[in-house]
C-alpha cells in the first residue's frame, strides 16, 4: 500500500482538493516524511533564456511502453517508487537462493505504484569480456545471471537506469544482452547517449533520461546535451512528465552532503549535481533521481520539482560493502501531480544485510539522515 505525507498543505483548487483526498484515504505505511528545502527563486545557474541550450544528442527512444489505461483526467496524480544503485551478485559471489527473497520487505510499499525505478549496476550477461584491470583491488567487474532479470521483474521494476560505471564491464556485448534480457521482462531502460526511453501511464506521456560520466552513457557534465535531450522530450508533446537519472558524486561516507560546485572522485570529474539538477528542472524535468556516491544524500524541492541527490546503495548482494552509513537503503515514494510538480514524498528506511537484500528498519536512520543532510542545503 502507498503512503503518502502532503508536501504543500496550502493547495487549493479542484487538483489540491483531489490529492488531499487521496492522502486521507491512504493508509499509513512505515516511514518518515522528509523536509525538503524549498527553492522558488530560479537559481544561479539556471539558463533563463526559454531556448535550447546546444543541440540534442543523436538517438532515440529505448522503448516504449502502452497504456496502462485510460486517458489520465485532469486531476488525477501518478506515484513513483524509486530506489539506487540495484547489484544482486556478481559471478562467484551470487546469493545462494538466487536472490528470490531480495525485495520480500520492500514489494508490498511498491504495490499502486506507477513508476517503479531503479539503477542497474552491472550487466545481466553470461556474454563478453571483463573491460577492467581488477587485480589492483580498486577497480570492480561486475555480471549477474541473465535468469536475475526476473527478480526485478516480480519486485515490480518498469524502468532501469543503464547510465553507471559498470554497464560496460562486460563490454558492448554484455550491455547488450542486459538491454535484450530487459526488453523481454517489459522493463524499459535508458542512459546511452541520446536515449529516451518512453512510457504511456493512463494516458499521460513519461519520459526517462539517465545520466553518468562514464563510457557509453549520456555524460552527466555535459548540462547543455542534458538539458537539450529534456527539452527535445517536452517539445515533442507538452503534456510529457519528465524523470531524469543521474549517476555522479565522489563516493563514500567522507561525501555524504552535497558541494555547490563540481565533484571529482579517483581523477575522475563526477558533475556539477546542483548546476546541472536545477539546470533539469528550468528545462522541463518533473523529478530528479540521484545515485552514485553509495551513500544518501539529502534532499530537496526546487520549483515545487524533487531532487534527491542520492538514494545511495539499495540491493547489492556482494562486492559491495553494506556497512554502516553504506547499508542504509532509502525508498522513496512521490506522488507527481498533473503539472509535474511534487505533491506527496515520503521516504522508508530499510537497511542491507549481506547477500539477503533490503530488509525493513525500525530505526528509520535513511529517513532521519536524508532529513538532516537535506536541512543541510537550505
């Protein structure tokens, strides 16, 4: 069952009046409401000049999805239910019962979602060949069985990021039969340059964008090729409700709040988040899922749009270390209104344990830690 916390307790008018309706009549499901920073002047680095900043990348759409149902009414909202980085063990460190019970917890909050997201980090392929040097130990290979494809599929996931450090670890080949393995699950992927994966969901446009700064993916600090691909998705039908996914950040437990600046990680340039997130939001963007830094991060509403900037690790059965601030596994559960601004948020707490999956947290410390760290960014 979703819940839902009303974010703007002053909506007024026919669509205010529906979605407080709705909250009353949700139940109540274990979690922690999250205090976002509201941001409602247009930002220091936003483009106000209304026009296409560069020009959209080449290539096109990863699929599309049809109707769930029938057209959307006027009034009607959309729930999505997004979670990080998604790993369910690699080669000789696979879960032992094939990682069937990995989302037992986390499946009944994702039940009436529309959306249901997630970032793939690794292929799903028996095919290709390592492209990393792993004997230095500071550098990961990561392939899951194709047959684990199901477990996202029962869990409920639509949609999967592609846009990550390992999509490529097995090669073009590897990435291909993940991409090949996907489409025959019906879940839609997105994050090679130019891609635009699209969903119809009871009649309303969606559109995906993913982004990273690694090989073979959209490059996350190229803003202006971001915001290009955004714009070329509302421009081709206005009502479309766009949700973009950006893997970047330096990674640890040392780059849990968010810099206002660029980050860089191992030599590596990980992005601008802040620059190029708001940049998202003035182009288009409904919502923005971070992921990355293998930790969460905070939080905010930016123009009545969200933007978390990690929802950190999720399920990642082995090779990852789930310690600590590392284990925390913050769901996150929005209702979009029809304008593609933020309605309802909430995010539940679960934490990881080794090679069994997200498992619920009674101490709700995702929650209370994305609240602080987002308190952080006012």
């Amino acid at each position: 069952m979703i819940s839902r916390k009303n974010l703007s307790p002053s909506m007024a008018g026919p669509a205010g009046a529906a979605l407080l309706a709705l909250a009353l009549m949700a139940l109540v499901a274990a979690g922690c409401a999250v205090p976002l920073s509201a941001q409602d002047g247009q930002g220091d680095d936003a483009d106000q000049s209304g026009q296409a900043a560069g020009t959209a990348p080449s290539g096109q759409a990863a699929g599309t999805v049809p109707s769930g149902g029938a057209d959307v009414g006027p009034d009607e909202s959309f729930i999505v239910a997004a979670m990080g980085d998604i790993m369910l063990g690699t080669e000789n460190l696979l879960p032992p019962d094939g990682a069937k019970g990995f989302f037992a917890d986390v499946k009944p909050h994702l039940q009436g979602a529309d959306i249901v997201f997630g970032n793939l980090e690794g292929p799903l392929t028996d095919r290709g060949r390592p492209t990393k040097d792993t004997s230095t130990g500071r550098s990961f290979c990561f392939r899951t069985p194709p047959s684990y494809g199901e477990v996202l599929k029962d869990a409920g996931f639509n949609i999967m990021s592609l846009a990550n450090n390992h999509a490529m670890d097995y090669g073009p080949e590897g990435r291909a039969q993940t991409e090949e393995t996907l489409g025959a699950l019906g879940i839609l992927h997105t994050g090679a340059p130019g891609q635009i994966a699209r969903m119809t969901v009871k009649g309303r446009p969606f559109a995906f964008i993913a982004l990273a700064p690694n090989n073979g993916c959209q490059n996350i600090n190229d803003i202006d090729g971001a915001v290009a691909l955004v714009r070329q998705a509302v421009s081709e039908d206005p009502r479309t409700i766009v949700i973009v996914s950006m893997h970047g950040g330096a990674e640890g437990t040392a780059h849990m709040r968010l810099p206002d600046g660029p980050e860089t990680y191992l030599g590596e340039n990980r992005g601008n988040l802040r620059k190029l997130a708001r940049a998202l939001v003035d182009a288009g963007a409904a919502m923005i899922i971070g992921h990355g830094p293998h930790v969460p991060r905070g939080a905010e509403l930016y123009k009545g749009r969200l933007i978390a900037y990690s929802l950190g690790n999720f399920a990642t059965a082995s090779g990852i270390n789930v310690k600590g601030a590392t284990g925390l596994a913050p769901l996150l559960l929005a209702e979009i209104a029809p304008d593609g601004s933020t309605a309802f948020y909430e995010f539940i707490s679960f934490r990881q344990q080794m090679n069994r999956g997200p498992k619920t947290d009674s101490s709700d410390e995702a929650a209370m830690t994305i609240r602080r760290l987002s308190e952080e960014l006012k």
